[in-house]
C-alpha cells in the first residue's frame, strides 16, 4: 500500500527521508537534478538532544564524529588585521559540525540499500489520479507513483509544480550569501577570519581537512537581484560588483572567485507554505520551511524525514492523514528553529558600522553567548519524536 515513492532531491532531506521509508519497507526513488551528488557549501550543524536522537537512530554518530570539523571559531578583524571580536567554535558549528558536502554524501552512501537514485533528472509534470500521480521526466520517461515528496529545497520545483509560483511562498530576507574553495594562502589552521564593511561580510576559513585548502563565505545586502540561479558566472558577476572598492583580504578573495567550479550561491530566505501537503504530494526539508543560513535548516530537515516517514509507517493506507499528523507534530517546531534565519544576514553583515560595533559589544560578553546557545539548543529539542518501530535492520 503506497509503498512506491518518489522523492524530489538528494541533499540532506531527501536521502534521509529515503533512508528511512527503506527501513519501514516502502520503495523509494529518488530524482536529483545534478548530474551527480552535489558537493559543496559550508559546513553545517546539528544542536541538542533532539538532533543527535535522530542522528544516533540512523546510525549516523559514529561515522559523523569521524568526520566532523571540530567547529569552526569566527575572528572578525578590522581592516589591519586586529581583532574585534571573537565568537568560539560552538557558536557556529554547536554540538556537531560537519561540511555540507560530506553530511550528503553520508546520507546517500547510507540510503543506498534502500532507494534506487536517478541524477541529472527533473520532474517536469505531475497529475493525480484515482491510485496514484503520474509523473513526467524531462529525460521524456513517465511513471506512476504513490507518494510524491519535494526535497529540493528553498526554490522546490515539487512545491512549484503542486502548489503554485516560488514568489507565493519564499520570502528574501534581504541577503545574498556565497561559498566556494580556494588555496589556503593565509596558512589557516582552525576557524575562521572575518571582515566586515556596511551590509558586507568577506570570511575565509581553514579546510579541516585539507591544510591547502580554505573556503570564503561571503554575505552582502541587497534587494531581491534579477539574475539566473543556474549560471554561476552571473553569480560571480554580482558578487564582485558587491564587494569592489573594499580592503583586506577581499581582493585576493575575489580573484579565487574567478576559477572556482563550486560556487554556492543563493539569497537568504525563507519558505513559508500554508499546508505542506496536497493529496499526494508533501514537502519536507527547505521546500517546506526552509531559511538558507541560520534556521538550522539541515537539523529540521532530519528529524522532518525521521517523523514523515514515521507517520507514513504507522499508517500506510492513509497517507493524506499521516501527511497532516505529520505536519502538526513539526509545523511549530520548525518554525521557531526557522526563524534564527531572520536575523543571520543582520547579524553576519550589519547594515552600518555602528551596528557591527553593537554586534561586537554585546557578543563579547560571555554571558550573552552562552545564553544563545542555550536557546539554541532548547528550541531544536522541543519536539517529541514518534517511536514508531522500524521493521528492517540497518544493513
Ligand atoms: C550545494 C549546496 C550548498 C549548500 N551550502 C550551505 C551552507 O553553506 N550553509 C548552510 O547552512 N546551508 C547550505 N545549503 C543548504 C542546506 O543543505 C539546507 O538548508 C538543509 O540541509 C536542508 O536540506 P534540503 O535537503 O531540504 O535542501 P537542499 O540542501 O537545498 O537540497 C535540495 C536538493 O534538491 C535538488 N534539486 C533542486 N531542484 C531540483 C529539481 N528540479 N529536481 C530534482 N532535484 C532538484 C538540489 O540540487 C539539491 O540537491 C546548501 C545546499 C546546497 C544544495
């Protein structure tokens, strides 16, 4: 019943949640638009009791503590080089930190016995029918499915397909952000260097693991910006025009912008869908409630796939009531996991110099740090994850 499902993205939502209905017996396919499993990105973090249940559930832990980064401390420096304020690894990288690009692929690696993945793939049509959807492929195949979940993140095509235009549900948030990797030419060893400038951040960080390499991460303020999310070099176009005319290590930033092939690019925003399920089709992951940076996306997007699949599990002839249940166990708790996204562009980029000198102040106070970190972690734990029992073994 309904066990044949089709998932729309392979980064973190999507292998996850394959992950999981494998192991509750369902049959997933999962189509990712890139010829491959997209690397890339910086690293990204889990906090709280919440997020490592799901982690250790999967049996995740061990191979994440292998490979996580250790955190990565943020050195914000003035022009010269002094330091203005120093904010310690847990702030960014909380209880466990790892590179975007390797927690994908752990995932993937992991989903494999499990779910059969289509790359360079895009679903271009979908249309309900009295037992399932019928989907259309740009590569001209066709299929049916039970089930049809959108894991493709802030700008879903699922979500555009089932429930209408982007412009009616991500809302830009006022920022742009940027990554990508170039040599280590400062001699980095942890962490990273930050410099700001009104409504600019330049940063660049050490590679934990690669000494020759570092990645820069850039945020700037800007109103929504017309330009092709799938053409990099018009990224980078925009990137330079937003830093130009700047000090410090931005210049030389900016030349590693040229060659690099693994340019990260997107506005900061956020998704906000009414329902994240019509018939039979859901969203989960940023599709549904997305915040690019700062709204602890990709721990929401764990325990969303862990309680998706749960729901469908306990209940597989029904899956329009396991979508909703779904959605009530998670709709307040993502949201308020979601809205430290609000704040991340003002807070990395202050709209003024008083701002960042206001920023600084505050944050220099351990007091204040801690605080928000104990906010951080009280809030991605405040869910109750269902305990529904997993039928197969992990391999
Ligand atoms: C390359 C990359 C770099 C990132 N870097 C960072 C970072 O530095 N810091 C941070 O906090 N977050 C970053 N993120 C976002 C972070 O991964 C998510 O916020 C979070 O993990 C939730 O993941 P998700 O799987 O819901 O969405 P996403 O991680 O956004 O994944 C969506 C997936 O869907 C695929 N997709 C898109 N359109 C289609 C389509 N038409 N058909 C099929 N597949 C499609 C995408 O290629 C992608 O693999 C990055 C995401 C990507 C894809």
């Amino acid at each position: 019943m309904n066990r044949k499902v089709l998932i729309s993205g392979a980064s973190v939502a999507g292998p996850a949640l394959a992950y999981w209905l494998g192991r509750h017996g369902f049959k997933p396919t999962v189509v990712e638009l890139a010829p491959a499993l997209r690397e890339g990105g910086q690293a990204v973090d889990f906090r709280g009791e919440t997020h490592l249940t799901v982690l250790e559930r999967m049996g995740l832990l061990p191979e994440l503590h292998r490979i996580q980064t250790g955190g990565s401390p943020m050195h914000f420096v003035d022009e010269g080089g002094r330091t203005l304020l120093h904010l310690p690894a847990e702030f960014a990288g909380g209880g466990l930190e790892v590179l975007r690009g390797d927690l994908a692929r752990v995932l993937y690696e992991h989903s494999l016995p499990y779910a059969e993945y289509v790359f360079g793939d895009s679903i271009t049509h979908l249309a309900e029918t009295s037992s399932g959807v019928r989907v259309d492929f740009r590569s001209g195949a066709s299929d049916e499915f039970d089930l049809v979940i959108g894991a493709d993140g802030l700008h879903s095509n699922v979500r555009r397909l089932a429930f209408g235009p982007e412009k009616d549900y991500v809302k830009h948030l006022g920022y742009y952000a940027a990554t990508w990797r170039l040599p280590n030419y400062l001699g980095l060893v942890k962490g990273s260097v930050c410099h700001n400038a009104p409504g600019r951040l330049a940063s660049v960080g050490a590679d934990h693991r690669d000494a020759a390499r570092a990645g820069a991460f850039f945020v700037f303020a800007a109103p929504e910006l017309p330009y092709d999310r799938h053409n990099p070099e018009q990224a980078k176009r925009l990137i330079v025009d937003a830093f130009s005319g700047l000090g410090w290590e931005v210049p030389r930033l900016l030349d590693s912008l040229h060659p690099a092939s693994d340019l990260y690019f997107d506005s900061i925003s956020r998704a906000d869908v009414d329902a994240w399920s019509t018939g039979r089709v859901c969203l989960v992951g940023d599709a549904a409630c997305g915040a690019t940076i700062g709204g602890m996306g990709t721990g929401t997007a764990m325990v969303a796939a862990y309680v998706l699949a749960s729901e469908l599990a306990r209940d597989p002839g029904a899956p329009r009531t396991a979508f909703i249940r779904y959605e009530s166990r998670l709709r307040d708790y993502a949201k308020s996991c979601q809205a430290g996204g609000d704040r991340t562009g003002r807070f990395l980029a202050p709209k003024t110099a008083m701002g960042a000198r206001l920023r600084n102040t505050l944050l220099s106070r351990p007091s204040l740090l801690n605080w928000m970190l104990k906010q951080g972690e009280k809030i991605t734990s405040a869910i109750d994850l269902p305990d529904h029992p997993v039928p197969r073994p992990h391999p």
